[in-house]
C-alpha cells in the first residue's frame, strides 16, 4: 500500500513503478505530536509538510502576543511557509499540528534533486500551487467581502466537517473573530 | 530585441536560440487601452497575462455594486483569475488595464502544448506561481495585523513608485478604505 502522497501525485502525473521507488527515497514519513511546533518565527524552514493524516494550522503571534491563524492544512494539502522555504530566510510564521498528525515531508536539499530525477514532480508542483494560489484570490475577495457572520456561515457551508473537527478558538483565530463572537454566532444570535 | 517576458523566463530557465523561437510562436503580444475589460464576471478567462508595460487590476463588484480591487499587476508580473483559468468556469472578477498597456498573451488551449514542446516552462511557471502563493502568504498575514493606517505606510515603504502612479481611488479600494480616508492618511492627519 502506497502512502496518500504517493496516490495524491499519481492524480496529477503517471508514474511508473520504478520511478515510485525513486519518489519514495525522497519523501520521509514523520509522526509528530499537537501543539509541537515544526516551524517557530525567526527558523528557516526546510520543509514542505503534506498532511497523510490529521490537521495542521499556520500562525504567527502578533505584538499583543495573541496566536493569529492564517492557514490550516487537512489530509491531502501542503503546508509550508513557502517564502521561508525558497528563500531560505527566517520565517514569519509557526506551524504547528492541531491533532496528532503523520506527514510526509520533502526536504529543501532534496527537491532540486528530486526534479531532476523526475520532471514530473515539477509537474505535480507546478499543478498543486496553481490550486493553492487560485483559492488564495478568491480567498481575497471573501476577506474583502464577507462581514463576519459571514464568513462563518461560508466556512461552514464549504467545510462542514472541519468545523466539527478543530477548536473552537482556533476556528474563531482564523475567522478573525475573538471565541465568545464565534459562540454567539453558532448560537444563532448573529 | 526579445520583448521583457522572454528577457524574464531567461531568469528562471535555460533556452537556446532554437528554443527562443518556438517560445516566440506561443506569446502574443497585446496593445490594450485603459479601462477595457479583457475579463469580466461571468466570463470564462482564456488567457495569463504577462505586463510588458503598462499597468492591470484585479476586481469584483460586490452587492452594492462597488468595485473593490484584489489585485494589481505591473511590469514582470503575470495576471490571470487562476480558478477561471485552470476550471475554464466562469469567473468572479474582472481583469482591466489601469493604464494603456502593453501584454503578453498565453492562451488556456496552447499552454499545455507548449510545456509539451519546452518542458522548462512547467519549471518557470512553478517558479512564478510559488513566489506569487508565498506573497499571498505574507499578505494574509498583514490583512490579519494591519490597521488600515498600517497598510498604507506600509504599501507605501514597499511601492512607493507604485503609489504614484495608481489613481487615488483604485489604492484606496486596493487597501480598503474610502477614498477620503486615504487623502486623510495622505496629509499626515491619520
């Protein structure tokens, strides 16, 4: 049984056998416990973090020191901070599991490597970040457009079972809201 | 003289003369006058949008029939709705040149025929929607921290050509406020 990440590829490019035996040296299994951070403000992050299984959340701590998310990443998405990780300067942000969670992770070194043994992976890169980027504009337009209600009301309506799934005060970080609006909200009084 | 898109891709990738050529037969470039939509809502986009010269913006038209900018694009910068693009769905925006501008075309039907034929231009797009996804990661990040006044100085430090050049208002909607709070903040009264 191929891990999730090898099956994820292998929707976007053809693989053959061989080359899955190549692509399986580069990504490594890690097991990693919630609430200890991958990334910290200020590391170079060396790593992209597809999520096998569990949940992970990005954040950075504004000057109140208050934890603001910005991103969270479910079975079968990426996590990264990806200016960190092309540049490898030190990064803004945390990232950190919200549940118990196995990754599979590509190591900045490797990647080059990894292309030129396969180009399809360049491929597979190429189609995956277009996804992130195309919800990241319309993502945009909601931040721009939604009052807040609303975009909790749009939330739960597209990711139904995540709702149920992570706290409720990193639900309400996300949403910008502070977690007594988020519970008045789902209590139908706003 | 090879136009500024091809001067670009050399930044990313390698291509010989030979290679040059067949690039050259995919890129069309476009003289396009101000105000005129190359997208609008509803519309399916058919093309990415590389700005020779010139200026372009991203917007939608909320409920109340605003115009409200996500996005702009200036020299060296790929513009597209991305979603539109890559579902060929109709899309949520408009895309229109700010000023008289010069672009260069690739069109939906022959981009795949072209990283069939220069393999490298799947690596050059992968590089290019990276570096825009990281930039949406960092732009998440201030919409979360910044109080408008923020924004403003801070969008003035990293642009300060750019300030110039926008009309007030198409800023003042980029960054979210009402023109006459900008001109507020612009006299140092905020």
């Amino acid at each position: 049984m191929y891990p999730n990440l090898v099956k994820h590829i292998l929707k976007y490019v053809s693989l053959n056998e061989e080359e899955i035996q190549i692509l399986l040296k580069y990504i490594k299994p890690l097991s990693v416990r919630k609430k200890v951070n991958l990334l910290k403000e200020g590391q170079i992050c060396k790593s992209l973090y597809f999520v096998e299984k569990g949940c992970m959340r990005l954040f950075f701590v504004d000057d109140k020191g208050v934890e603001q998310i910005t991103q969270f990443a479910i079975e079968n998405w990426w996590m990264s901070d990806f200016t960190s990780f092309n540049t490898q300067s030190p990064s803004q942000f945390y990232i950190q599991p919200v549940e118990n969670s196995v990754l599979y992770v590509v190591e900045h070194h490797l990647r080059e490597q990894l292309f030129q043994e396969l180009p399809q992976l360049e491929r597979y890169f190429r189609l995956i970040i277009e996804k992130a980027y195309s919800a990241s504009q319309i993502r945009f337009k909601y931040l721009y457009n939604f009052s807040k209600v609303e975009s909790f009301h749009h939330f739960s309506t597209l990711f139904p079972e995540f709702i149920q799934r992570i706290p409720q005060y990193m639900l309400a970080s996300y949403l910008g809201f502070t977690p007594e609006y988020l519970s008045e909200i789902r209590k139908n009084r706003l």
